[in-house]
C-alpha cells in the first residue's frame, strides 16, 4: 500500500490532486494554501538486496507475515547517511548474522509496485547463520538450480545468473 499524504507537511493545510502543466498524465498532491506550493513527488524509496553466496550456495529469506512458500533476497531500507553497499552489508548482518564482502555490483531495478528502487550486489558471506527478527526462514539453493521470479529482486537473480 502506497502512503500519501492528506497535508501539507510544511504548513498542515489540505493537499489537493493537481496535474502537472508538462506531464499532464501525472497527478501529484499540491498544498491548496495560497503561497504555500508545497507539492508531495512521492518519490521511490532506495532499497538495497543482497544476493548472498554462503558455503558455496545462495541463501533465500522468507520475511515475516510472508507466504511459506515466498522466499526472496536480503533486503532492507538505504538509511540516511548510509552508502549503499556499507547498507547491504549491515543487512546481511541484521538478517542473517553474517559478514559479508561485496563481490561486484548487479544492477539497480525499480520497482514501481512498491514505489522501490533497488540496488543488488552479489555479497559473499561467512559466518553461522541467526535469522533477525524480520525473517521466518531461509533455505539455501544450489546456483544451478536458482530460479529468478519475474519482479522486485527476481531481476537481480536473473542478471547474477547470466553474468556467470
């Protein structure tokens, strides 16, 4: 579910649906006080994941609340301040207890159902696994036998599997 406002957040007034004079096919939320202008882009939202090489196979995580059946790549929020591959890793850590070293950059993929942006590396990584508090399970996966899923961080797999 996507957040958007009702008001202003720099002076509490009502937002109001307005078309963009150059784009008129987007709508944004514009502040209807006179002299205020404040208008709401409800830009995407960084996202760092991880494709995670452990003892030779990649492990995949089921997030809380998720279906038994969905598992995914380690992903978190880009927090501010933070550089994106120092994020990726601390997610690696605060989801699996690992550490991990960035083997190379995949690719950045959006992903407009989530009003995401996201940022993959390939990360391999030592350690026991402790799932974080955000996950249910992991299973691990033979590369060979990886499989991408046909959106969000399904595009990274994709492209970690033909660059090898």
């Amino acid at each position: 579910m996507r957040f958007s406002p009702n008001f202003c957040l720099v002076c509490g007034q009502p937002l109001v649906d307005h078309r963009d004079p150059v784009e008129p096919e987007k709508v944004r939320r514009r502040c209807a006080a006179e002299g205020c202008g404040y208008t709401h882009y409800d830009n995407p939202t960084p996202v760092v994941a991880a494709v995670v090489e452990h003892e030779g196979e990649i492990i995949l995580v089921r997030n809380v609340g998720w279906p038994e059946s969905w598992f995914g790549l380690v992903t978190g929020f880009l927090e501010r301040g933070e550089e994106p591959a120092a994020a990726v890793l601390r997610e690696l850590s605060e989801e699996l207890g690992l550490t991990g070293e960035i083997v190379r950059f995949i690719g950045v993929y959006g992903f407009p159902e989530m009003n995401q942006v996201i940022l993959a590396w390939h990360v391999r990584a030592t350690g026991s696994v402790t799932l974080g508090e955000e996950l249910a399970a992991f299973k691990r996966v033979p590369v060979g036998k990886l499989r991408p899923w046909p959106m969000g961080t399904g595009r990274a797999v994709a492209d970690f599997l033909a660059a090898r």
